[in-house]
C-alpha cells in the first residue's frame, strides 16, 4: 500500500463507533498490521474518570475535571502477551480503566465542554510518523477532521450487547444480558444526544455495518478500505 499522507504530513485512519461495535479490537488489529501508532480515546476518557477517584475530584465539578484532563500524565505500554499496561503518572490503571463502572463515568464526564477540550491537544500529539489510527467517538468528526480514512462502524444494539457480554463473561464479570443491553442503550443515548461532539458520523465517513460479520472479516473490509482511499489520493 502507498503510504500516502494527508495535509499535515501524517495519515489517520479514524475508527469511530457505538460501544460493542467492535472498534477497539479492530482499531488495535489495524495498528498492528500497518505498523502504524494507536490512540484508544475512550481510554483517556476513562482515565479521567479514574483520575477523579484518585483525586477526589467530584464528578460534577466540571472545570475540575477539566484541570485533571489537561494535566494527564498517560502512557500506553503494550505487552508481549497482548495485553496492555495504562500509566496513570506511575500507576498501571488499567484493570480499573476497563471497568463497566469506569465507561459509565467516563460517558457522563465525555459530554462536559472543558473535558472534551482538555482532552484536545493531548489527542493531537498521538499523531506521529508514520502514521495513525485512532478509535473513538468523534475521531473523525472533530479531533482528525482533516484524517484521509474515516471509518464508522456500527451493528445492531443487539449484536453488540450480545458481543459485550461475551467479552465481560470472557474477564469472569458475572453480568446478565439484559442488564448488558440496557446499558449500552443507556451509553448510547448519552453518546449521541450530548450538545458537544455527539457520537454521529463525519460526513465523509464510510459506514460499515459489522452485525452478523466475524471480526476478521470486519478487518478485511477495513484493510480494503483503508487501502482503496489512501491510493484514490
Ligand atoms: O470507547 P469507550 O467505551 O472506551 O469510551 C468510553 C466513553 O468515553 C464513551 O461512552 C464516550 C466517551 N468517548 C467520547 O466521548 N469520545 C471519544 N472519542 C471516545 C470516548
């Protein structure tokens, strides 16, 4: 593939999506085989949420939260075994990032102004040589506007409460499936109606249905596309 680049020199391919869409795999996947960097955004979300905790930093206190934002000291450590470590400052987070409880917070904390805007910049340096793909909400809509690859990938509320599951029961969380569906519709809602970056695609984005697809087809689809749109350039 032609490792073309976009206006600011470094390519992005931008992955957004619905939780249990099946993007973080697939971003992490694409990465990999590109050779390229990775920014798990809903991680820096859940990070502040964390954060919060650490700090005892009320989770209605807005420029707070804001001020935690801004001075994120984050680090992602992939290791040989796949998994990953995420430094708060010195401390692996990443159990509690993961949480079902962390991604509730980090979803009412997402749609807060200062927050989305402290998290800007920090987003902005995830760009680097030779290039990047990154996951989210808003990838491709408002932080990497100007990404030549933007990709929303979406499936049935069903199929991704039934993919949630799976994953959580995977990590020995006992959690029912109704209570899984009814929290994905509730992140849902909170994603999409919120006044700044809602989740929505970019008008400019390639929308891929994944309901009823593996996720190594999902990959073949996004490796035709991404590899279709940086030679059209
Ligand atoms: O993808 P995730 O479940 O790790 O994200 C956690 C929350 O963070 C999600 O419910 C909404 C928010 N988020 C966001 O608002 N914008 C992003 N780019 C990524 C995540």
């Amino acid at each position: 593939m032609e490792d073309t680049v976009d206006d600011q020199g470094i390519a992005v391919v931008a992955i957004d999506g619905p939780g249990g869409s099946g993007k973080g795999t697939i971003a992490h996947r694409l990465a990999a085989y590109l050779g390229w960097h990775l920014l798990d955004s809903g991680a820096l979300y859940r990070l502040v949420a964390v954060a919060a905790q650490v700090s005892a930093v009320d989770l209605d206190d807005e420029a707070g939260l804001g001020r935690l934002a801004a001075g994120l000291e984050v680090r992602f450590v992939g290791k040989a075994d796949g998994t990953e470590q995420i430094f708060l400052g010195q401390t692996d987070v990443a159990s509690e990032v993961r949480t079902e409880e962390t991604g509730k917070i980090a979803s009412k904390i997402a749609a807060m102004p200062q927050v989305r805007a402290a998290l800007m910049e920090l987003q902005k340096r995830f760009r680097k040589p030779p290039g990047l793909v990154a996951d989210g909400r808003d990838m491709g809509s408002v932080v990497f506007p100007d990404a030549p690859v933007k990709i929303f990938l979406t499936a049935s509320p069903e199929e991704r409460a039934r993919r949630r599951h799976k994953q959580l029961k995977g990590k020995g969380i006992d959690v029912s499936l109704p209570a899984v569906s009814a929290d994905i519709a509730e992140r849902d809602r909170r994603d999409t109606e919120r006044a700044v970056a809602p989740l929505r695609p970019a008008p400019d984005a390639e929308i891929l249905d994944t309901t009823g697809l593996s996720i190594n087809e999902v990959v073949e689809q996004v490796k035709e596309i991404v590899a279709r749109t940086l030679a059209d350039r």
